[in-house]
C-alpha cells in the first residue's frame, strides 16, 4: 500500500480553501492531497462530508493542582475524551507554579498526570512568582519541555501580579523567545466594586458580571499591551468579551505592536441574563472575564471579522455544579473571601470561575459562524486551529492540511443537527452551559495522527496515547 489510509471524496477545508480531495497518510502525517489516491490499508469514505484539520484548542484549564491539593475534576483523560469527541485533537494547557514555590516544586506530579492524555498536548507555564531563581534559571529550562509560552494574571488573589512582576516577566520572555498570554482585569477596581456589592447585601451569581465591568478589563488589556509595548514583547490577550476591549488590540495593531486577541465560545452565545438564573443556576456562567450585555457579541463577532480576534478557545474550566455550590473557594480562579448565603450556596465572590467547553467548542461555533453565515468554511478552520498553531510554535505541523502535517482530521458533516445534552457528553463535568442547545454541524469521526479515535461518538484510543508537543 502507498498509504496507511486514505480519506476519499470529501470537501476538504484548509485555511485558505475549500476542494474535492482525497487525502493520504503514512506514518500518522499527511503525504498526498489529491484526486484518486491509490489505495490505502484503511479506507474511510467522506463522501458528501467536510474533512477539516483537528483543533487546536489553545486555552484549556485540566487538572489543575492548587497548593492546598484540590485538584480539577477533568482530568487529562476525560478532558481529551471530551476534546477528541468534539473535533479538537490537540490542547494547550497550563503548568501550575504555586506562589512561594519554585516552579519545579509546584505541582510536581502534572507532567505525569498530562501523559494520560488522548488528544496531543502542550502547556503555557503559569508564572504567579516571578523571583530571580524562576526568572534566571527555571524558565529557560522550559524551552526543553517545549514550552514556550507563559501564562500572567493580572487578578485572582493567590495568581495576580503586579505591574512590575508582569514586567519582569515580559522581559525575561522577550530575552528568550517566548509568547505571553494575559489575563486583564483591574484587580483593586474589582476588589473595590466587589466590597461595596457584599457590604450592600447583593450576593447572587449575577453580581459578579456587577463587580467585574468591561472598563476593569479595557484598563487592564491597554495596561498590558502598553507595558508590552515598553519591553517589546508580543503578547495575546487571553479571552476577550467585549468591543471595547477588541478596540485597545486594534489601536495597538496599527502602531504595529504585535498583540493578539482571543475569545471564547461563551462570550458569543451567552449574556448576562444567563447569570440572572433561579436557584443558583447562574453559578453555571460565572467565569472571568463576565459575561456581557445582549449586543456585545455582536461588536465580538465584528471584531473576528477584522481579524483582531483570530483565535476562540474554550477556556475550558472545570468545576461541577454540585461541586460548586456546597464547595466555596476551593479554586485558585476567585476573589476574596469565602462567603456563604443563608442557603449554603457561596457568595458571587466565592464561586469557581469558569465554563466547561472544550467537547462544544468546534459544534457550537460551527453553528453560529458557518451554519449562520457569519464567516467561511476556512475562516472556521482559522479561527479553531491554524491560528493558534501559528502563534503557539506548531505551524507545519498542527492546524492545517498540508503535506507534512500531522494526519489530525475530523470528518465533519454539516448537514446533521443534534441537541447539545450533558449525558451524551465525555467530559467529567456534570454540565454544559448549551444544554438544549440544537446545533447544525457535527464531527462525525476523529483521526489524530493517522489513527482513528472516535466513531460516532465513541472513544477509541486509549489514555496515554496523546504526545507531549514540542514548538519551536
Ligand atoms: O473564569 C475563568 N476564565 N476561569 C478560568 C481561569 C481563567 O481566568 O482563565
Ligand atoms: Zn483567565
Ligand atoms: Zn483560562
């Protein structure tokens, strides 16, 4: 056989094109694109299907550990379950440092928990204490790892920096080649907002969105991209929710500094009123940056359109809603002190933040942006995995199809609709916030490098078989 499998007669979507191809594999990457392909040793008919590359989901919170020893509920083996099941073959994830810790003695058991996963993976490195030692001597040592991106906080209590760490840490990453990404929310304007909504009574779900407004975030984002600006330093500015935020990236763009934008899946489908929910339900959506205003995503999806936000990730956070209601601060993602309404469920202030989204992701956008007709079949491949390779260190090899590139393909077939419900789901936590939500556009079956690793929704690989990603 010339080819361990072909893919026959599917439309094939790159980056940059739509065609009727067969595509052909060997050793789990992409050897031939063309008509009539001679046979492989596996068949697979796409017929009447799109055949697009596996995402990339760039910003994904799995497993992480805390210094008290709570960990995430989604695992590395659920979680890429969840991810492979939904189209998405490749992660990026984040290393933990423990404040007061060094890097390597924080989390020290991570590498060994991520080699259980399915889908292939990477890290951005959390920075939350920039000492010299970290700086100096534990950050270069990442580069081995493969990794080369860090991840700041400019708020949360135990992860935020100040001014002058985030400083120290654009520099270092300028000196040796590395992305950052930011978190940017104004965390004394929060704590301040925050302070006054408690003392007042207004502990709900929906008082948190109250307590972090856009200005806390387009202070923070034009904060960062200046200090950015002063050291030289690209960075990406981690989940976007609204236009004002779009529009401090775009500024910078023009003076040419090289600042990217991402969103997420959620700020595209749910507002505010989400958050408003009886019975606790709200606490569903509370994540940070907070929802916004009906009308928001438009000025979003306006802002997609120009390019200044080129990638949407899941941001995919994990906290069951059981979990969460009888289980107060027990996350990193929080602010201030655990508080409790008089019916056991926490205060605004001391819920988990954060949306689970990693196995909806490629269904839900497919259909807001293809399906109805925001943007083209390539755009959609752009937005969901070429982009983010590009920035991330795995052009060539993920997000796009091309000779040379990992065999990461997704059967996709864009006439089918299905209704998003938890129980058909693989991901471990106990909600999705689209429940009920119908989609036009499924995967139909995952290959990631060559293998096939889910059919109709059934996992087929086992843990274990995804690969730590080196980038360049
Ligand atoms: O609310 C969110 N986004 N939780 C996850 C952690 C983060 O800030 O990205
Ligand atoms: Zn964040
Ligand atoms: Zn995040």
């Amino acid at each position: 056989f010339d080819f361990d499998l072909v893919v026959r007669d599917g439309t094939v979507v790159t980056s940059f094109d739509c065609f009727s191809a067969d595509i052909g594999v060997k050793d789990g990457v992409i050897t031939a694109i063309g008509r009539n392909l001679r046979r492989g040793r596996e068949e697979l008919s796409a017929e009447h299907q799109l055949v697009i590359p596996g995402g990339l989901d760039p910003h994904c919170h799995i497993e992480e550990v805390a210094e008290s020893g709570s960990v995430q509920e989604e695992t590395f083996e659920t979680g890429s379950k969840a991810a492979l099941a939904g189209g998405t073959t490749s992660l990026i994830c984040f290393k933990p440092q423990w404040r007061g810790h060094s890097i390597k003695s924080s989390a020290p058991d991570y590498l060994e928990r991520a080699s259980r996963a399915l889908a292939d993976y990477s890290f951005h490195q959390i920075i939350t204490d920039p000492s010299p030692e970290v700086l100096d001597q534990e950050i270069p040592t990442l580069l081995a790892l493969g990794v080369r991106s860090l991840k700041v906080f400019l708020t949360y209590d135990p992860l935020r920096l100040s001014d002058g760490q985030f400083i120290s840490v654009l520099s270092k990453a300028k000196q040796l080649g590395m992305m950052v990404t930011v978190h940017c929310e104004n965390y004394d304007a929060i704590e301040w907002l925050q302070n006054a909504l408690l003392a007042a009574g207004k502990t709900a779900p929906v008082y948190h969105a109250w307590a972090r407004p856009v200005v806390v975030e387009r202070e923070a984002a034009h904060r960062a991209i200046s200090l950015a600006e002063l050291v030289g330093q690209p960075i990406q500015v981690f989940h976007v929710s609204a236009g004002a935020v779009a529009d401090e990236i775009e500024r910078a763009r023009k003076r040419g500094s090289k600042v990217w934008g991402e969103t997420c899946m959620h700020y595209l489908t749910h507002t505010i009123a989400d958050l408003e929910k009886p019975h606790f339900e709200g606490a569903k959506v509370v994540c940070s940056p907070a929802l916004r205003d009906e009308g928001e995503a438009d000025r979003l999806w306006a802002a997609i359109s120009r390019g200044t936000l080129n990638v949407i990730s899941s941001d995919h956070c994990g906290f069951s809603f059981a979990k969460a209601k009888r289980d107060p601060g027990s996350s990193a993602y929080g602010q201030g002190t655990a508080l409790l309404n008089d019916d056991g469920t926490p205060a605004f202030n001391s819920i988990p933040n954060g949306v689970p989204g990693i196995e909806t992701r490629m269904t839900v956008l497919f259909n807001e942006a293809v399906t109805k007709g925001r943007l083209d079949l390539p755009a959609f491949v752009r937005l969901t995995s070429t982009n983010a390779a590009h920035l991330f260190g795995l052009k060539g090899r993920k997000g796009d199809i091309i000779p040379g590139a990992d065999a990461d393909l997704v059967i996709w077939d864009p006439t089918r609709e299905k209704t998003i419900n938890v129980s058909d789901m693989h991901q471990a936590i106990d909600y999705t916030p689209w429940e009920g939500y119908s989609a036009k556009g499924w995967p139909t079956t995952t290959i990631r490098r060559g293998e096939v690793v889910v059919r109709d929704n059934q996992i087929l690989a086992k843990a274990g078989t995804g690969k730590l990603l080196p980038r360049a």
